[in-house]
C-alpha cells in the first residue's frame, strides 16, 4: 500500500501539464452547429495560437509523459498541435503530402483561410467543405471528401487527349472545367464562416468566381455529393459529361476502373434526343398520377358560390413536377403540355453556348428540385427550337415564362434561387384564378399583404365583365394580390354604391379606379395601367429589381435609413409613412376640390344660359367635359433605402455618409437632380414635419429651393434643356421656330455676299485676272 501511493503520485506529476492543457480535452469536445462554434470562437480567437503554441512547448518539455499517454490521445492531442489541419484523416489535414489515386499523383487540397478566401476562390468554380475539427460528422465525410477529390481531380475529361500526367495539358480536370475543391475550418476562421452563412458542420457550398453560387443539400455520401458535382460540370461544359455517370470509388480508395459502367445510371437531359425521354417519362409519370381524385381548396368551394362566374368542368389533374427536374420541351411537347393545357409552367428558354445561361443552369436544376410535386418546370433549347422560340417572342437569353391556361407573363427579377422560388411560389397562389373574400378573410390578408385589389361585384355582374378580370391575375404576380367579393360589410367600409368596382387597399387606404363608362371596367389594358401605377405598397423598399419603376417620372422622398440602429430604424419609417399617408391624403383633398371648382364653373354657365334663354351658349356649357385625373400632375412617392448596403451608391450621388446618421432626399429622376435641404438649408430629415415643410417647396414650379445634380456637367445640360422644353412647351417651341428661321436668314445672307464677292465667274490671282475671266479675253503681263 506504501509503495502504491508514491507510484500514484509520480504518475499525476507527469500527466499533469497534459491534463491541464484544456486543448487535448476539448478534442473530445463536439459542436455540430456554428452558433455553437462561434460563441466560444469570439471569446477565444484571440487566444487559440497561443494555445497551440503552449500545447508544442508542453509537449517538447515533457516527451515522456505524453509517450505514456494511449495512443488515441496522442493522435487527437497532435491534430489539435497542428490547428487548421485538425479533426481530418487524409492529406488534406495531417502532413500536406501528395498521394496517387489510379497511379498518379494528386497535390495536397487546398486549406482555405479566412483572409485569403476571396483571393484563393475569386477564378473559377470552387467547391468547398466548410468544417469544424471537432465535429464526428465532419471527421467521417473526411475520407469520403479526400477520396471524391482524388478521383476528379485524376479524371480524364476527353478520352482521346494527351497524357494527364502532363502538367501543361489542357485536358485535366482543373484545367478543363477550372474547378477546384478546397476546405475551410469554421474554429480558426469563424467569421469567415458566419459571412458565407454556415449554419451547421459540415456544410458544402459552391463558389463561382468568388462569389456564392448554391448549397449543396443533398445527401452526404460519394453518390450524392458526384452528383451535385456532375450536375455544375454539365452546365460549364454541356454533353461533356457521360450519359450514364461514372463509376465512383469507395472512400478511402486508391483506385477506380474509370471505364466500367455507373452502377446507378444517371438521368441527364444533355440533348435534344435525352431530353425527349425524359419528357416521355414525365407524360408517363403524369399518367400514373391522372386517377388520383384533385383536392377541392376552399378557395375552389368559394369560387363555386360566386354568381355571374362560369363554372368550368373538374378535370382530374396530376401531380405537378413529380421528378423534381426539368424538363426539355420541343414544339411538340410544348403545345400538348404547356399551351392546351390548364397546367401552370415555368419555362426557361435558353442556347447552350450563352454565358448567362451556363451560370443560371446549376440554380434552374436546384430551383426544379425545390418546385417538386409543386410547379412543373421546363427549358427550351433555342438553337434546336428555333420556331418555338419566335413564337414566345424571345429577344434575349436566358428568358423565362411563366404560363397558365394559354396565357403568359414574362419573369424580370434576380435569378438566384431564393428570387426564383419565392416568384414561382407566389404564381401559384394565383393559379386558381381570382379568390372570393368576405370581411373576415379580407381582414386576415390585411395583416400579411400590404397591397391588395379588391372587385366588388353584384349579381347584375356579367361573365364579360369577369374575363379581363382573370387575365390581370398573372401580371400582378410578385406585386399584389387580386380579389373579388359582393360581401355588404365590406361595401359599407369603402362605400360602394356601384357595381363593379375596383379599389386597391394600400395599408387598409382605399384608391378607386375611376370609370367613365362600363366599358372602362372591361379594358384590360386600361384596368392594367391603372394598378401599374398604384401596386407598390405606400412606403417600398428601394431594390435592384424595383428601382427603375420607383424613381421613374415622379418625385420620390427616399429615406437613407440604416438597419443597424433597430430603434431608429422603425421610428423612422413610421414618420415616412406617416408624412407619405398625410401628403396622399392632401393630395386627394386638392384633387376633389378642383374638380368640384370645375363642376361649379359649368353649372354657373348653364344657370346665365338658361336666364338668357341662349341655346347657343346652352349647347356650349352642356358640351363642357370635366376630365381630370390625379395622375395628371407629376405625382410624388415615398420609398426608404438600406443606406449601409447601397452607402458607395448613396455616396457617390448624393454625396450622403449613412454613418453621420438617417437622412431625407427628394429625387427628380427625369432631370437628374435632387434636393436634400429644407429652406432654412438645414438637411432633411426623417420626421413628419420636415418632409412636409419642404416638399411643397420642392414641387413647386419653378422649385423654391435651390436642387443639386446628381449627374455631371454635360449631362446637367442636357436634362436642363430637356426640363425646360418640358415645363414650358409654347415657349420652347417658339424659341425653337426662332432660331431655325435666324439660321436660315443668316445662312442666306451668307449665300448672297459671297456670290457678289465672285461675280463675272473668274477669280483673281495677286490682283489680276486669271484664266477664268468671265468669257473675256484678258491678257496676263
């Protein structure tokens, strides 16, 4: 017993700097999420090197006591010494040795820091495994990734090349398809991570350029993540992958027979030949699915209530999109899928040699993935299908459809994914045509919608009145929401007393849709210009895709807010709103009282006529027609912007830093010109009271206060000739009359005296006649 406790002891003296070293304990320890890594991440970046540096000079001080440790705990302390690397299996982690795969040599992958990422991925496409060391997940896909890098990177993409091997031979996978693989550690480089939005360990994500391109969210395995390859590959380089797939090798393999046959053959569309079969088997799937009774919606029931609205015969119909892939059409299929049919489709039509076509090819596949059992999705090759493509009026490539029932509205938004989910998810809501709403249902999509169209009808309400009413549904797709409804406690809320009628309920305020006539509610283009103009909601979001329709032929106040200062942020777009709602209402309040000056203008008329007894004069005033619109004058908009993620632009042309707090300007866009002072010269700012002080001024005509240029000096000019043609036609016309009639006064004054000037049709040389002497005979000394 005496001996046994000094041994004891002796044994705790040598392990004790190991064990309290926190590094080799917390190898055990494992975080499968980011928000996990990182809030110890922030509290201990700063100290992790000198970590591992404590753990190396630990080691070297006392060899001996980590030789007693097992061995287990001396491979995972070591991983741990050796930072970034940590937590992997294979070369990429442990020495950064090159090893052979189908006997040839394969460099070490690529470790990815967090400074050098932009750098490091900003050429070509990079496929990259974001990690945690520590995570069990991450440390079993480690061979699997290893071994799917070894094999690409050995393949050979055209049989019939030169030799791999060969280091300045174009036909090598990296060189062919400049695609790279690369790792990057989320514990070393946390930011780095929480930047590109890793969520969880591990996450794989493709880089184009620079740039992030998509998740990978398929299954984590050699099958799956060759597939999402497979898939980039096709559309970099179209048919140049093989039709039926690869054989892939096992993780942790050093060999494959690259010439034996996939053992799952893959589904591609990569020509027009393949794409047909896959057309065949969706028809085919399609089929199947056809004896499945469709589910009645309410929205369905509701429609079927409704008075005065045809009833179409059910059709059974099949489950949309059941391969979640997309499918090549040709002029056949097109017409017997798309164009007879009822079926809702989102079409791309596309040439394979066009850039921006290649790029959206990877977010189209992955966007037909999302769509599955949901929208049918389809692609048109041009270079094939050329007559089809003429027809659907195709000007530029890519350009994507969406269809319903015969009809079709162009897509003109972003193309990333979420852009294109989030478009084809709201053309389904309308894809049973107009819903029926009573005030309960009216009141719910109030809370969610800050734009909706609502159709009043009565059961005087003809089935010609209700067709230009489905056929505006598909171009408010992405903007607004269109409803019908003969609901009473809804007609008193906005007293309706005729019928139909058409208002838009921008934040619960009413703006109707003026009618002259009957046949004003039936023109659809008519009806379509009007909610073009009122379709955003009261105070937008300035973006990318909606700023040329918010800036365009109207002031617009735009708030400079910026998200980072919450409070300040909701506060002010309260006021915006509140000084956009009281502007509106001013406005309408103006409106009303003109017309009704202009209605008592004529009645007085009518009144001298008839005590005169002079029909003449009664004729005249009776032919007096009073038509004013609101959208007469220029009209003013409000809209806010995200002043920290556009501050270069806001900089650049207002010359306003978002960091020196929220700011107010009132654009001109057509003159190119802007104001950002009140008329004290104070800076505008986000209140109520502010923006209403200056924008009267602002409107006025001529402004009474003194704009800036947001554009040079050329261009300054331009605009000013522009505006003043526009503010004063008469006069601009007459300037113009003026100046052509003095040019051709001069012009011919010109003529006249250089035709004196050259009389007797010779000309003189040093005072004496030439040859040409008029028909005389003169005679040269």
């Amino acid at each position: 017993m005496r001996s046994f406790i000094p041994r004891v002891l002796i044994t705790l003296a040598f392990l004790s700097p190991v064990l309290a070293n926190p590094a080799v304990i917390d190898a055990q320890h494992q975080l499968n999420t980011v928000e996990d890594v990182l809030s110890e991440t922030r509290t201990q970046s700063e100290d992790s090197k000198a970590l591992a540096g404590d753990s190396i000079k630990k080691y070297s001080i006392l060899p001996q006591a980590v030789v007693n440790l097992p061995k287990e705990k001396i491979e995972e302390a070591k991983l741990v010494e050796n930072g970034p690397k940590a937590g992997a299996t294979n070369s990429e982690a442990i020495s950064g040795t090159a090893t052979k795969f189908n006997d040839k040599e394969v460099p070490p992958m690529k470790e990815l820091t967090g400074e050098g990422f932009d750098e490091d991925t900003k050429n070509g496409y990079w496929f990259v495994k974001h990690y945690s060391p520590y995570c069990h997940h991450c440390k079993a896909i480690a061979p699997t990734w290893q071994t799917l890098y070894e094999f690409y990177y050995t393949s050979n993409p055209v049989p019939a090349g030169k030799k791999p091997s060969e280091s300045d031979s174009l036909n090598t996978f990296t060189r062919y398809y400049d695609f790279h693989f690369g790792s990057l550690d989320c514990i070393a480089y946390g930011d780095a991570c929480t930047k590109h939005e890793v969520n969880a360990f591990p996450t794989f994500s493709l880089y184009k350029d620079g740039k992030f391109v998509k998740k990978f969210g398929g299954k984590k395995d050699m099958a799956g993540l060759s597939a999402f390859i497979e898939d980039t590959l096709e559309s970099t380089r179209p048919g140049s992958r093989p039709k039926d797939g690869m054989k892939l090798p096992e993780p942790e393999a050093t060999s494959v027979d690259t010439t034996a046959p996939a053992e799952k053959p893959a589904e591609k569309d990569k020509d027009p030949v393949a794409g047909k079969v896959a057309a065949e088997k969706h028809k085919e799937k399609v089929a199947e699915d056809s004896s499945l009774p469709a589910a009645e919606t309410g929205i369905t029931k509701a429609l079927g209530k409704v008075p005065g609205v045809p009833k179409k015969p059910k059709k059974p119909s099949a489950a949309p999109n059941p391969l979640g892939n997309s499918v090549s059409l040709t002029q056949e299929s097109f017409q017997k899928l798309v164009t007879n049919t009822q079926d809702p489709w989102f079409v791309k039509f596309y040439v394979p040699w066009c850039h921006h076509c290649q790029d959206l090819a990877p977010t189209w596949q992955q966007m037909a993935k999302e769509l599955q059992g949901k929208l049918n999705v389809g692609e048109v090759n041009c270079d094939v299908e050329v007559r089809l493509c003429k027809d659907v009026h195709v000007r530029a490539y890519p350009t994507i459809h969406f269809f319903k029932g015969g009809e079709r509205v162009e897509y003109d938004g972003l193309r990333g994914l979420g852009d294109l989910v989030s478009y084809a998810k709201k053309a389904l809501d309308v894809g049973g045509g107009v819903a029926y709403v009573d005030a309960d249902a009216f009141k719910k999509m109030e809370e969610t919608d800050e734009v909706i169209f609502l159709y009043f009808f009565d059961h005087a309400t003809t089935i010609e009145d209700f067709e230009p009413l489905e056929r505006l549904t598909l171009s408010l797709i992405g903007h607004a929401k269109l409803v019908k409804t003969d609901d009473k406690e809804l007609a008193e809320r906005f007293k309706i007393s005729t019928w139909p009628r058409l208002l838009v309920s921008r934040d619960g305020r009413p703006s109707y849709y003026s009618v002259l006539a009957p046949r004003d509610m039936r023109d659809f283009r008519q009806v379509l210009s009007w909610m073009q103009s009122v379709w955003l909601p009261i105070v937008p979001e300035l973006t990318a895709s909606n700023s040329r329709e918010i800036m365009r032929g109207k002031y617009v106040v735009l708030g400079i807010l910026s998200r980072e200062r919450a409070d300040e942020f909701v506060l002010d777009k309260r006021e915006i709103k509140n000084a956009a709602l009281d502007w509106m209402e001013k406005q309408t309040h103006a409106f009303q009282l003109e017309r009704q000056e202009q209605r008592d203008a004529k009645q007085l008329r009518l009144e001298e006529a008839e005590d005169r007894n002079d029909q003449r004069a009664l004729r005249a005033a009776k032919s007096i027609h009073i038509d004013i619109r609101e959208d007469d004058k220029k009209q003013v908009g409000f809209a806010w912007v995200d002043g920290v993620f556009w501050e270069r632009w806001i900089r650049t042309t207002y010359g306003i830093n978002v960091n020196d707090g929220e700011r107010v300007i009132i654009n001109d866009e057509d003159n190119r010109r802007y104001w950002d002072t009140t008329i004290s010269g104070a800076p505008i700012m986000p209140s109520r009271t502010s923006i209403l002080e200056t924008l009267p001024k602002v409107v006025a005509s001529p402004p009474k206060i003194s704009s800036k240029s947001s554009t040079g000096v050329i261009q300054r000019i331009f605009f000013g000739l522009r505006g003043a043609a526009t503010g004063h036609p008469w006069v601009s016309l007459g300037m113009l009359i003026g100046i052509v009639i003095g040019t051709l006064i001069w012009g011919r004054g010109r003529m006249k005296s250089g035709k004196k000037r050259n009389s007797g049709g010779f000309f003189q040389l040093d005072g004496k006649e030439g040859f040409l002497n008029g028909g005389g005979y003169g005679k040269a000394d």
